[in-house]
C-alpha cells in the first residue's frame, strides 16, 4: 500500500518553522531510506503532503508518529492508503 499523508499545521508558520530544520533532517532521512517518496508544503502554506513508499498502514502510522512536528503537537495528519496498482516503472 501507498499512502497521502496530508499535514494540517496546527499553529502558525512562525511557530512551526521553529522545528522546521528537526523535521527536514527527519524527511531528508525518509526520503533516503525510500519510505518517503515526494513531499511538500501546499500552495497556501496551511500543511504540506507527503507521499510514502510501498509500505503498510502499521508502518505509515509509525512513520507520522515518528515525524517531530507531530511529536511536538503542531500538526494534524490524514492518510489515505491506496493499492497503487498502476505505477511508472521503477516503483
């Protein structure tokens, strides 16, 4: 399964830029490992959206507990699993 996961910052960006470099370390390691495939703040700057690897709704779960914006209670995540039954070559 792949999974969108919309960030909804519960705080304003001043105060969320705050752990912003914690979170990019974090992301830039997600990335690397292949969990994370694409990421980025929305047009608006209210949250951003990440797009996992292939990887199970227990994992996904892990990976957003994982994430130092959440463990430090500034966003609110979705996720939406999907099977991602048609890809482009090489995922």
């Amino acid at each position: 399964m792949f999974h969108v996961l919309t960030l909804t910052y519960l705080q304003p960006l001043d105060v969320i830029d705050k752990t912003r470099p914690a979170h990019l370390d974090w992301l830039k390691g997600e990335v690397d490992a292949g969990r994370i495939l694409l990421a980025g703040r929305v047009e608006d700057q209210s949250g951003a959206e990440l797009i996992s690897g292939d990887m199970s709704a227990d994992d996904a779960d892990a990976l957003i507990e994982a994430d130092p914006y959440q463990q430090a209670g500034l966003v609110r995540y979705e996720r939406v699993s999907f099977n991602g039954a048609f890809r482009a070559p090489g995922l």
